[in-house]
C-alpha cells in the first residue's frame, strides 16, 4: 500500500502464508481448525470453510487511506485474519471496532487482540449494528470504512437491512462499505441496490478464489432494496458461501 507508508507484506505469495498457517503457528492452526468444524456445524452462519488469505485481507482494505482514516469497523471478524491486517497498520489516531457473533471467535480475538491499541472487539450481531456504533460513541457520518466478512447475500432480510440501514447512517459521505466474496463479479448487481457505485476486484490466491466488492454512497430506501436483493441472492446456491 503506497498510502500507507507500510512495508508489503501482504505480497507475500500465498504458499508462504499456508505455511505459515500450517506449519508456523500452532496457534493459527488451532483457530483454523475450530473455523473448519463451525463450518460443518453450523455451515452458512459461519459461511466460509477456511479464514481469509492475506491476500484477500489486503485487498478488502485498498480503499483505505490511512492517513485520514478516524473509524473503521469491521463486521463478521471470524478469527481475525482482517483484523489482524488492519491493526498491523492502524495509526494512532484511528479506530478500529470490530463486530463478531460467535462467542469462541470473540474470545480468540479478545486475546489476539488485547495487546493492541486502538482495537475494540465487540460482541454482537449485525442487525443491531445502530446501536452497536451508539454504544461505541459514535455519531452519523462518523464511520469512514466497513470492511465485511459477511456472507451478506445470505444474511436474512431482517438482519441485512438493519445492517444497510445503520451503514446508511453511519458511513462517511466518502467512505467506503467493502465485502469480501467467493464467487467473483456475481453479486455487482445485487450491491448495486444498496450502493450507488459498485467495483470489484479479484483475489486468486485465497481458498476457494474470491474477491471483494467496494462501494460507495448508500441508497437511500434500503427497506425496498433488501427484500428486491432477496430474490437476486439466490440463498439456495449460497450456502456456505459468501
Ligand atoms: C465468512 S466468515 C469471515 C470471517 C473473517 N472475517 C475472515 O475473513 O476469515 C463470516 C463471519 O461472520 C460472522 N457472522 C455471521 N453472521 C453475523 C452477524 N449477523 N453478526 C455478526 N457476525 C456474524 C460469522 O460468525 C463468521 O465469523
């Protein structure tokens, strides 16, 4: 990242990290291995069979400017392969909330992330996220970034909506909402009713292969716009994916 002043890391080719995921780290390997078995548990609550890459963590963050940045918010932390891409390069004087809803994933990022400053580890659901940000002390506007690992297609109406409602509210006029995804290009159409400019981009090196959608400028009638995108997310493809 050129605008961050950080070193590159995340170009690291991905046969470092899965050695790294898989031989470096007992740690990792544990939090990777509980991921797997919530997948077979619990399948599209958790969404994903393996945690992002690196990759695919430094790609859901090329949007951000690092220098401006004040509040970033992270949604659906899992075990914290995002978090930990975003902490790495936190600046002093930026927040980073981080929202998850299961509760072993949140006592691994608890201590992941104990030792870093700036870095808030909530326990919560997405739908309630207005009231999340309230309790976190933040105002309308105040969010300049949202980086989610949500498999938000598959999220049901209810829970979307409060979510786009809140980010609606929440997002700075020139923030971003950015969703990482395993199935490339698919979804442009169905961000599209929430957002008025949609990109994405692609991330081979993660398993499977996926991307990230970027968005800007939430629409406004997000209520219409969640139940017309229920019928474009074709939940019955979507299990297990995001
Ligand atoms: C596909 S995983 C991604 C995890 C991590 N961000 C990554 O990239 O590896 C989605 C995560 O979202 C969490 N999640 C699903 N629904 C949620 C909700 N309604 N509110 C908060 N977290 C949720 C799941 O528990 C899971 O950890």
């Amino acid at each position: 990242m050129t605008t961050s002043g950080h070193t590159v890391q995340e170009d690291c080719p991905a046969g470092d990290e899965a050695f790294t995921a898989m031989g470096g780290n007992p740690a990792r390997i544990r939090d990777h291995l509980l991921f797997l078995s919530k997948f077979f548990r619990h399948g599209r609550r958790i969404a994903s069979i393996w945690p992002s890459s690196r990759a695919m963590a430094t790609a859901s963050l090329r949007q951000v400017q690092w220098d401006c940045a004040q509040v970033i918010v992270e949604l659906g932390a899992g075990t914290g392969p995002i978090t930990e891409q975003i902490s790495r390069r936190l600046p002093s004087h930026t927040r980073l909330i981080s929202i998850e809803r299961d509760r072993d994933f949140v006592h691994i990022l608890r201590s992941r992330f104990a030792a870093s400053p700036g870095v808030t580890i909530v326990h919560g659901d997405v739908s309630n996220l207005g009231d999340i940000l309230r309790t976190q002390g933040l105002v309308r506007r105040h969010v300049d970034y949202f980086i989610s690992g949500l498999a938000t297609p598959s999220l049901p109406n209810a829970t979307r909506t409060g979510m786009f409602k809140a980010i609606g509210q929440y997002l700075h006029p020139r923030g971003t909402f950015s969703n990482i995804t395993e199935i490339p290009w698919y979804y442009l159409g169905y961000y599209r009713r929430f957002f008025h400019e949609v990109s994405f981009q692609l991330v081979p090196m993660n398993v499977p292969p996926g991307g990230v959608y970027h968005c800007r400028t939430p629409r406004r009638d997000v209520e219409t716009n969640s139940a017309a995108a229920l019928g474009a997310a074709r939940p019955d493809s979507e299990a297990g994916r995001r």
